[in-house]
C-alpha cells in the first residue's frame, strides 16, 4: 500500500503480504489501520489518524 500525501506526494509504504481488499480506521485515537486481503487481516499503528467519512 502506497501512503500519499493531498499534494501527490509519495509519503511512505505499507507492505502487506497479498492484495489489500478493503480497509477501515479504529480505536479511540483513529490511528489503527486495519487492512483486509483475501485471506488475512492486518492491524498496524500509523502516525497520523485516519478521519470520519460519516
């Protein structure tokens, strides 16, 4: 997975060992990124959290 900042800056990598199928925010803080593939899910912490979309 390819971290992007809002101006199409190449921020960073998250590398994940199948095909990223969906993802979603969670915890208090909103800095766990949950990663879904085929077969597996993923947790990992970020630096920046993710935001609301509702």
């Amino acid at each position: 997975m390819h971290v992007i900042a809002p101006d199409g800056k190449l921020l960073g990598r998250i590398r994940i060992s199948d095909h990223c199928t969906n993802l979603a925010w969670g915890e208090a803080d909103w800095r766990s990124l949950y990663i879904t593939t085929y077969h597996s899910v993923f947790r990992t912490r970020v630096n920046v959290p993710g935001i609301a979309v509702w």
